[in-house]
C-alpha cells in the first residue's frame, strides 16, 4: 500500500532572482538603515555587498540567503 503525501520526485524549490534587483544592489543601493533586506538578489553579490560596506566604514558586516533575497545587518 503506497501513499502519496504530495511530495513529488524531480521538482527542486528555486528562489526566483531578479536581474534588475541584483544591478540595483551592485551599483545604486545605499546604506541608510539595517536590517536591509534585499529581494530578488542572487546570493554571489554578498561578498560584493561585504566589500562595500566595510570600504564605506561599517562594522560587524554580514549578509544572510533567504528564501526570497539577502538580508545585510550592519553597524556603524
């Protein structure tokens, strides 16, 4: 006897990302207050993220993957 517990096989969860919400990170995105949550960023741009922060003066930098973007926390 099998049952089906609506798992289906072959099907991966993929978090959507957004072309123009990566750009706007990388080039146009200020730092104004924190937590700043950022969706729709793909997950490669936090070490770019992290280089501007501490470049710009903050401490205790850290960028987290959520399911929907990035979370940046950050002190100044």
């Amino acid at each position: 006897m099998s049952v089906d517990r609506g798992i289906k096989k072959g099907k991966k969860k993929t978090r959507k990302v957004d072309f123009m919400a990566t750009f706007r990170a990388c080039m146009g995105m200020t730092y104004t207050h924190f937590p700043l949550i950022l969706p729709g960023v793909h997950p490669l741009v936090a070490p770019l993220i992290m280089f501007r922060l501490k470049r710009r003066g903050f401490s205790n930098c850290r960028v987290e993957v959520s399911g929907s973007g990035l979370v940046v926390y950050a002190d100044r």
